[in-house]
C-alpha cells in the first residue's frame, strides 16, 4: 500500500511519515514499512518489496498534470490539518482513481503517535 502524507511544504508530513515507518517497523514484524518523497517515488521505476510505502510532499504536489501518475500509484492521500481546506480540490483532481483522499485528524497528526496513526 502506498500513501502519499501532504502538509503545507513537506516538512510536518515527513515527521509524520518517519515516526510511522518506525511505529510499524518496530511494532508489528509481519509488516516491512518505509518512507520516500513523493517526487523520487514517482521517478523510482522498480518494484517495491515494501508492505507499506510512506510518502510525503506539499499539498501543491497533487495537480491536475500529476493525477494520473499519484492516481495509479498512490494508494490513499492524507492531508495535514493545516492544508485540510485543500481536500475539495485534491478530491477534484483524483476522481477516476481508486486513491482515497482523506484529512488526518489533528489531535492525531499532532501528537505524531505511530501507534495510533
């Protein structure tokens, strides 16, 4: 599964995503997680053994020139509290895609818990 973590520049989401790849990786063995910007995820052409793939960028990086591309790889779209007025507009651009687009709570995203991510 491939989640792309947007938040304003890319900073807080990666925090986000650091702290649940080591959450994951630490706590549940089954599962093999790691985290990419969405921008070298897009350009990484080979196949991920990864369970879960974390990525991360600004809210900017979901447009209409990139939909296809993160609609066909992204899995889901979270967006940061600070950028949920952006939601609308990512739902926009990802309507023929299977991508779930959805805003991360804030008490959540604030307290930046893997365990409860």
């Amino acid at each position: 599964m491939n989640i792309l973590f947007c938040c304003a520049g890319g900073g807080s989401s990666s925090l986000f995503c650091a702290r649940m790849v080591q959450g994951i990786n630490t706590i549940e063995p089954s599962l093999t997680a790691r985290m990419d910007d969405i921008r070298s995820f897009l350009q990484d052409e080979r196949v991920s053994s990864t369970d879960l793939v974390f990525t991360y960028g600004s809210v900017d990086a979901v447009r209409p020139d990139t939909a296809y591309d993160i609609g066909t790889h992204i899995d889901a779209v979270l967006v940061a509290p600070q950028v949920r007025f952006r939601t609308p507009y990512l739902k926009r651009y990802l309507p023929n895609y299977p991508t779930i687009v959805q805003d991360i709570p804030m008490r959540l995203f604030g307290m930046m818990d893997p365990v409860q991510g």
